[in-house]
C-alpha cells in the first residue's frame, strides 16, 4: 500500500494533512489515492455547524471538542471561511478559539477556504470527510458560515446538523436564507447570558411549530453560553438524540445514501468539467463555438450538445 | 491543478501586540494566499503542530518582546527535529540588526523589521516558497 495511505489509516496527522492538501489543490494524484480510502470509511459521526458570524461556533466548537474528548472520542474539525472573489487569498481564523486543542493529539483541525473553484468546496470537503473518517476519528464536525448555499450544500454532508443563533439580533431569524433554517436538526441559542435570549427562543419556537406541526420530530432548541461551558453537554445530549431517531426510523441509511449520490454527482461533475476544460482541441472546439454562439450561428444548447456529443462518442 | 500558498501567522510568548501581524496577514490575504491565524501566546509546539496539521508552505511568526532569539529558534528547531524541510519560516517585529545573520543561521530565511513594505514580504513568500 502506498505510504502515504497507510499513514492516512494510522491516523499520522503528517499524511491526513498532506492528502487534504492534495484534494484542495485538485492535484491529479487525488482521485487514485481517494479510491483506495472509501473501503476504510463509514464509522465517523459527522456534525455540521452553521450560523451567523460571530455566533461563537468556533468556541462551541472547542467547548464540544472538550465534552467529547472526555467521552475518549477523537474529534477532527473542519472549519471553513470564505475565499475573497476579488484577491483569491482568505483570512482563517476559527483557530483562533480552539487553539487549547493545539497539542491534542486525538483532534486534527483543518481550516479551508471556499475557494470558488468549479464544485470545488462540495467535494473537497466530501474528500475531506472521507480522509478523516479513514483516519479513525470518530466523530467529524464541519464549521461553515450559514450565508449562501454553498454553505448549505456542505452542511448537507453531516448526519446532523446544528443552526447557532445569538439573542439579540432582532429580526435575524427572518433575515437568515430560508433554506439555512430548514436544514435545522438542532438549533442553538447561544450567549444565552444576553437577557433577549428568551426572546429569541420565543421567535425559533414559533418556526419550529409551524415548520413540525405534522413532523413526529420536534426540533430541539439548546441554550448555551460556549465560553463558559453552559449547555454543552445538553448540546452533546440533543445530538445523540438525533442520532438515535435516524437509525431507528432508518432515516440514517437513507441519509446516507443521498450523501453517495450527491458525492457521485460532483465527482462526475468534476470530471466532466476537466474532460470538457482541459483538452486542447476541445478548448479550441468551444471557442470557435462561442464565436457562433456569438454571431448567432447556432444557439448555447446546441452547442453543448455538440460538446457533449465529442465526450461520449 | 490549482495550487494557493498557504501562510501561518503565529504570535510566540508572551506578547500582545498583533496589530503587525493581522496588517502582515491581511496584506498576504489580499496576495491570494491562504492565511490561518493563530491568536496570541503559542508555544514553539503548538506553533509546528498547527503547521502540520494546516499543511502550510510558510510560516510567519511576529514578536515584538524581544524573545525572539529564543522562541523564533526554538520553532526552527521544532521543524529540524520533526523532519519537516519544505516550510518557509520568516519572522518580523522589533528584532535588532545584530540578531538578524544569526536568525537567518538558524533557519528563519526572512527578517523583517519595522517600515518593511508589505509588498517585499510577499515578494518574499512567493520567491522563496519551497513547494
């Protein structure tokens, strides 16, 4: 087995960080190395956590990442910031508030940036996944910030999802992007010690009630004050509860299985757009098209066709 | 294959300013790199541990308390002692001329001092980035 794989499986922090590195870079090596990861994945708990900026997810992160620790489960982090779309660089700084995990070796963390490449973030961190999975943590927490839908496609990943809002933001709840609140497994309130916290909860409850009213499943709201460690271990309860309603409904499974399919979806994706992109004579191809596209020779869907047709034959 | 170079700005010891190192950061940021910030007071382990685990090309370390000599070198060495070749250290902050060569010795490739242009520091980075 290759070196760096096997290193992957010991769970060497050195070969995690190296194949994460390989999967963000897109580097041609990725898809032979991935391949001979699957096999080894399937037992992490994946948590996705989203919320406003400033909501304190990094430090109910780290809070979480302590309760979890006690239990003797490792944690690997995946915490993602948006990319500039001007610069292309990113500032990644949910560290910041989980550097006391620094010199744990049970914890990896890894920051991302959204990048913005073609499907780029939804299966890089599928890859991302899939590493620390094989890397035996048991349980994954991916940290995004719940503004758009990328965000919400790679929340999509996680067994369970986990909305944090903060009291006092008047009406950010309605200002949230609707499918961010919908994707809700749990929702926490945190800087619970803010006296509009009930409030809020008011406001969430009132969503819930008319978003479950014919759902078994009632969504659970959680109070928390992450930097003092009030309401974690509710927190880890709740999760756990989540966690139990899916396998018994046989809603996991199924969870799953749209994760595969989505995966396959953005690998075949992905592939298609560097057969399509990375051909010389097609490039070529698809700019005298664009010229006739141009001076309406032909139109963009006969064209794709054309393009289409190229690949498949 | 769409390769960012990827920065850690690390603050060692025992030293509060980082006002220099988020304007340092900020300036690589807006280069295209990929910058992870680590807060203040990093030990030299912390340091190299985050460096592994971000699987960055380059680190920056800032530090304006005059332990440079000492944390600065210790970090160097941590990288030596952990096998890890390929990483760029440079340093900045308030750093006396006379304590520059023997920096550099030491394995910490660029120094800079107070008035440097950001501009040259990520010259720098991108010239002398090692993968």
């Amino acid at each position: 087995m290759n070196e760096l794989i096997s290193g992957v499986l010991r769970g060497d922090p050195r070969s995690v960080a190296r194949l994460i590195t390989y999967v963000e870079n897109q580097s041609e090596k990725t898809s032979e190395f991935m391949k001979q990861i699957h096999s080894h994945t399937g037992k992490a708990q994946i948590i996705g956590i989203t919320g406003v900026m400033g909501s304190g997810k990094s430090t109910l992160i780290c809070e979480l990442t302590r309760k979890y620790r006690e239990q003797g489960k490792s944690v690997g982090i995946i915490a993602i910031d948006p990319t500039s779309p001007f610069s292309g660089g990113a500032l990644l700084g949910d560290r910041v508030r989980m550097m006391e995990l620094a010199m744990d070796k049970d914890v990896f963390i890894r920051s991302m940036g959204t990048r913005g490449v073609l499907g780029g973030l939804t299966s890089a961190v599928y890859d991302v996944v899939e590493i620390l999975d094989a890397s035996k943590k048991d349980i994954i927490i991916i940290e995004t910030v719940g503004v758009g839908q990328a965000e919400v496609d790679v929340v999509k990943i996680a067994d369970t999802t986990i909305v944090v809002l903060v009291p006092g933001l008047g009406d950010s709840i309605q200002t949230i992007k609707a499918g961010v609140m919908e994707i809700a497994d749990i929702f926490v309130v945190n800087k619970a010690d803010n006296p509009k916290v009930e409030q809020t909860i008011a406001e969430i409850q009132s969503l819930v009630d008319i978003s479950c009213f014919d759902k078994e499943r009632k969504i659970p709201i959680v109070k928390t004050i992450a930097k003092q460690g009030d309401g974690i271990g509710e927190m880890i309860g709740e999760i756990e509860k989540h966690r139990k309603y899916l396998d018994e409904t046989k809603t996991f499974e199924m969870q799953r299985r749209l994760r595969y399919e989505a995966e396959l979806v953005e690998i075949i994706k992905k592939q298609l757009m560097s057969m399509i992109f990375d051909e010389e004579t097609l490039k070529k191809k698809i700019d005298t098209l664009l010229n006739k596209i141009y001076s309406k020779e032909i139109d963009p869907y006969t064209a794709s066709e054309e393009i289409l047709g190229k690949i498949l034959k | 294959m769409d390769k960012k170079i990827r920065v850690l700005v690390a603050k060692p010891g025992l030293d509060g300013h980082d006002r220099g190192a988020k304007v340092v950061a900020r300036a690589l940021r807006d280069a295209g790199m990929e910058v992870i910030y680590t807060g203040l007071h990093q030990t030299a382990d912390m340091i190299v541990e985050t460096a592994i685990q971000e699987d960055v090309d380059v680190i920056g370390l800032s530090l304006l308390s005059g332990a440079h000599m000492t944390l600065f070198i210790d970090v160097a060495k941590l990288l030596k002692k952990n096998d890890i070749n390929d990483v760029l250290v440079v340093g900045g902050g308030i750093i006396p001329e006379q304590d520059i060569p023997k920096l550099k010795k030491a394995g910490i490739a660029g120094v800079f001092g107070p008035g440097t242009h950001c501009d040259e520091i990520v010259d720098f980075i991108k010239k002398n980035v090692k993968r």
